[in-house]
C-alpha cells in the first residue's frame, strides 16, 4: 500500500499478539500508510481491569488469583506442548499474548509515533462508516468489561 493513502485502519486483537519491540514498528507503519487526518481505531485487552480484578482476588485471600489473572490475560502455558502438532503451534504460532497494555501505556506509545486527538472508544462510535463493516461488539468486550480501544488521527 503506498504511504499516505489509506482514510482508516482498524485494529482488533492482534497488537498483544507482537512483542512490544515490533508494536513499535507496527504502529509506525500504520502511520505511514494514514493519509493526513486518516483515523486508526484499534482494541486490545485491558491490562487495568484484569490486573484489578487480580489484585481484589489476592486481597480476598484467593489462592488462584495469580493463576486466574495469567489466564485471563492469556500470558502462560499451563502445559507443556506435547506432540509434534501442538510443538509448532507453540514454536509457530502467535495465540498467546506477547505484551499486555493500559490505556496510559497505549496512548503514549500513539503519541510518540506521532498520532493526536487519541481517545477512548467504544463500538459503534466511529465517525467514518467505514469501521461499521469491521467492527464486531464482542471484540470490544470480554466477559461484561470494556477492552482497551482507542481511536487516534493522523495530524493534517
């Protein structure tokens, strides 16, 4: 895609899914492919309210809380990769969460790649239509809680 061309990009579930060094690079190339005032939408887990949610199990006197919260976050291997199958899943693939991020992380990462006007968003909220025909409500909500989406412009 030639640089500088794109009006919108949408973002869902995958950024935590990168380690934190190439989110860098990813967030820079969406950037470069946003024409100026193009609006980049994207949705993450919510590190804050798991870790919340941890913190008040713990403080409960939960034996679990540390495991629930690994889990939730989708962080650990609870087993090991046993089978050939399962092995190059683990070696291969990408379904466990690289990173983790806060709305204070994540906006300070969009600011110093350059992106202003960063805001908090919810589904359906988008000025553009166009994320009307990407956007899918559960990706914005695991378990009754807001996931972390931000929307964010590229300055004129």
């Amino acid at each position: 895609m030639p640089e500088g061309c794109a009006r919108a990009v949408y973002c869902s579930h995958v950024l935590e899914h990168i380690d934190r060094e190439s989110v860098i690079i990813a967030l820079e190339n969406t950037y470069r492919m946003l024409r100026p005032d193009g609006v980049f939408r994207l949705v993450v887990p919510d590190l804050a309210w798991r870790a919340e949610e941890f913190l008040r199990a713990r403080d409960r006197g939960d034996s679990n809380a540390a495991d629930e919260f690994i889990r939730k976050a989708h962080l650990g291997q609870g087993n090991a990769a046993t089978g050939f199958i399962r092995r190059m899943c683990r070696v291969f693939g990408n379904s466990d969460h690289r990173w983790m991020y806060d709305e204070a992380a994540m906006t300070a990462l969009l600011a110093q790649t350059g992106f202003v006007s960063i805001r908090r968003c919810r589904f359906g909220d988008a000025e553009d239509p166009i994320f009307a025909l990407v956007e899918d409500e559960g990706r914005f909500v695991d378990t009754g809680r807001d996931e972390l989406a931000l929307e964010a412009r590229r300055p004129c």
